[in-house]
C-alpha cells in the first residue's frame, strides 16, 4: 500500500487522535523498524515497515470489515440524537475510524449487518447493479400462494408504482417465508410481502453475498471478518 504519515497511520488504529499521535511521536516513544522516530510527517508503508509505540506493534489494518448480528430496536445510522445506533454497540475506536453499516436494515429487523470504513466494499455490497443477492427470514400473517411467487419472480410493482428487480420467494412453512433481493429499497421486503396481502410480522437477514450470519453471535455481537471471508468476498 501507499506510503503514509506516521501519525495518519497511529489514528487509523482508533487508539489515539491526531494530536495524540503526533504527541507521541515528538516525546520519543514510536520507533520504525526498531528506531526511534520523531517526526510525525514522515511517511512510512506499514505493510513493509514495522511500526511500535513504546516496543508494542502496531496492528494497523487499512481497513475494517465487521459483521454484527443487529438487534432489534436499534438504528442503522451512525449517530442519532435520541435513539441508539449500531455504532453505540462497537468499542468507541472503531466510530472514531469512521466505519459506517453497509446499507441499512430496518429498526425493526434483526440479522446480519456489515460494518467497514471501506467505501467501495460498501458499494459493492449495495450496488443493485452488482446484484449481490441479500436473503431475508420473515414470518408473515398468512402464507403466500403461488402467484406470488411467481409475481416475485417476475419483479413486481408496488402500491406506489415502485418497480422491483426479479426476487425469488421461498415458502418454508406456514406463515414463513425466506425472501432473496438483489437491491435495497426502502422496506423493499416488507412492501413486497404487504403487496401480496401477507404482512411481515418479523424480519431477519441472514445472508448478503457469499457473507452469512454466524449463528453463534447472539443479537447485538459482532466479530471481525475473518481472513477466509475477505478472501471469497475479494
Ligand atoms: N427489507 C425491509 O423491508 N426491511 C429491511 O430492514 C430490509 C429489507
């Protein structure tokens, strides 16, 4: 990667601001390759150089790329001045890294919720033109028949006149159904059930791409990516 600032460097680990990066610096305790560096401008590769403060490693990443199981009852923004958001369930560095969730889900929708301070893994993953396919678990008040499944299938139109892309509709069982888009319209899942007279009566995402919810996170965990995620979704 690009050669950068050193006290660029030390803030994007979410540890210190700046100004305290730079503090650091000048009082001596940042070495570079086991040297002792006091200029806080001076840019180093972090992949190739080895950074300490006070003999400990800095494990700098470029980016960070988070899966949390959303609860329910909580935001999908990054700040809200009277109800809590996602980022109010990270550690604090990774608000001061600047991550954002990838998309949204509704307050009222539970599941799997990406998190990363990286932009175009995010348009990636939200680009109804890269067609990722996100896989939805809903109970519904009633079943769908087969008409709209195939109404699914054929991309339907919504009260408003919204046009959805093609969606496949599973029915699993009475009053339950798994649901798969490929855009993320706004309560696209909900309007396209309530459209076929089958309300949602509960939401959860379970998949977005090759990325699935691990089930061993109860509601309000996270975890960081792990290296075999980034390599099939890279
Ligand atoms: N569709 C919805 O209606 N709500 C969500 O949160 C996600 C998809």
């Amino acid at each position: 990667m690009a050669a950068q600032r050193i006290d660029k460097i030390l803030s994007a680990t979410g540890r210190y601001s700046r100004r305290e990066a730079a503090a650091l610096v000048k009082a001596g305790a940042v070495t570079v390759d086991g040297v002792c560096c006091r200029d806080a401008a001076r840019k180093i590769d972090p992949d190739k150089q080895a950074l300490a403060v006070r003999g400990e490693p800095v494990g700098w990443k470029e980016h960070v790329y988070l899966m949390l199981h959303k609860p329910l009852g909580v935001l999908s923004a990054t700040r809200d001045r009277d109800q809590k958001t996602v980022l109010d369930l990270l550690p604090p560095e990774y608000r001061a890294r600047g991550v954002f969730p990838v998309g949204r889900l509704d307050k009222d929708t539970s599941g799997l919720l990406l998190l990363t301070d990286d932009g175009d893994f995010s348009h990636r993953l939200t680009s109804p033109k890269h067609r990722v396919d996100k896989v939805y678990l809903a109970q519904t008040d009633g079943t769908p028949d087969e008409a709209a499944v195939q109404a699914f299938a054929d991309g339907l139109t919504l009260r408003d006149g919204t046009h959805c892309l093609p969606a496949t509709l599973e029915i699993l069982g009475e009053n339950q159904v798994r649901v798969t888009v490929q855009e993320g319209q706004y309560h696209q899942v909900r309007r396209m059930l309530a459209a076929c007279g089958t309300p949602v009566r509960e939401l959860m995402r379970l998949r977005e791409g090759g990325l699935e919810l691990d089930s061993s996170l109860k509601p309000g965990a996270w975890r960081e990516l792990t290296e075999r995620e980034m390599r099939e979704f890279f």
